[in-house]
C-alpha cells in the first residue's frame, strides 16, 4: 500500500535513516501520483488517513529543512489528493505566508 509506505518513509526519516526514507518516498510517490491521477482510483479507508497525515508531517520536515520549495511541492501534491480536507487546505495557507 504506497499511502503506508510513505508513511514509513516519514518515520524512516524521522529515525536518521534517511537512504530508506528517501526510498520508501519516491517509490511510494511513483506509485500515488498515477493512482490518484486515475479518476476510477479508490484509495484505501483505511490508509488514506495516513497518508493525508504522513504528506503534512513531510511538509514540516522539509520546513525545518529549510527546503520551502519542497514543503510547498509537498501540500500541493497533498492539495491533490484531499481536495476536500480541511487540515490540507489550512496547512496550504500557513505555506503561503
């Protein structure tokens, strides 16, 4: 499941073990992006939650990085696949400023 997968490079990042997180991300973006692209996708009840999660706690890494650019990469991808959330939508906002 790419929504748990990115969730666990979250937590493999937050660990120091960032060869893994970085891994587990990309393939588990390579695996999403098409998915929520195809409007017959249905994600997970399951696990979508964490992935809204997982995508927001991504974004703060990447702001304590100091890498904006990536953040904000980050919430638009986010932005697309929870069109409808509102702590997407409020984490977007404080991005902005």
């Amino acid at each position: 499941d790419y929504n748990l997968l990115f969730f666990k490079g979250v937590l493999e990042y937050k660990n120091r073990n960032t060869g893994q997180a970085d891994r587990d991300i990309a393939e588990a973006m390579n695996g999403l992006i098409p998915a929520y692209e195809n409007p017959k996708y249905r994600p997970s009840k399951a696990s979508s939650p964490v992935l809204e999660d997982g995508l927001m706690q991504w974004a703060d890494v990447m702001m304590e990085q100091n890498y904006a650019d990536s953040a904000k990469k980050t919430i638009n991808w986010a932005l697309k696949f929870f069109p409808d959330s509102d702590k997407v939508k409020a984490k977007a906002e404080t991005l902005k400023k």
